[in-house]
C-alpha cells in the first residue's frame, strides 16, 4: 500500500482511529509542537504508531512505517494559523 498525498494519508488515519483521529492522537499525546526537538517529534510520531496498532483489529507489522509516514507528512503540512 502507498499514500500519496495528505488527503490519502488523513483517510489512512481516519480508517485506523476513527472519524476523530486527530482527538484520539491528541489524547495519546502523539503530536508535537512546531518548535519540537528531533527527539520529541520522533516520540510522538512513535506514540502515533502505538495508538494505531492498538485500536487496529486488522493491524500488520507493515502498517508501522505507513503510519510513522502519514503521521510525520500531516505533521509537517504548513500550519498558516500558527504562524505569527
């Protein structure tokens, strides 16, 4: 399976998680702020890959890199509201 774009990516998460994806990272803490280390951006993309494994009945080994991929490429999308 591959994702090409973040729409592709969102639906991806949106499967895994449910229609409240973005609450249910923010809930396990698997997001970062924009001025986030490298360190605290790879925990939560971690925590990313953890919750969806968890709550995935259909989950295989090869979902982690997918889900890492989808989470880091929506993390970095250009936030406008955030920038002064």
């Amino acid at each position: 399976m591959e994702l090409h774009n973040s729409e592709q990516m969102r639906a991806f998460l949106r499967v895994l998680l449910g229609e409240d994806w973005e609450i249910q990272l923010i809930l396990a803490n698997a997001i970062a702020g924009v001025d986030a280390t490298d360190e605290e951006v790879y925990a939560a993309q971690q925590r990313a890959v953890d919750l969806a494994r968890e709550n995935s009945a259909w989950w295989r080994e090869d979902l982690n890199t997918l889900v890492a991929k989808a989470w880091l490429t929506l993390w970095l999308e250009p936030r406008p509201w955030l920038e002064p």
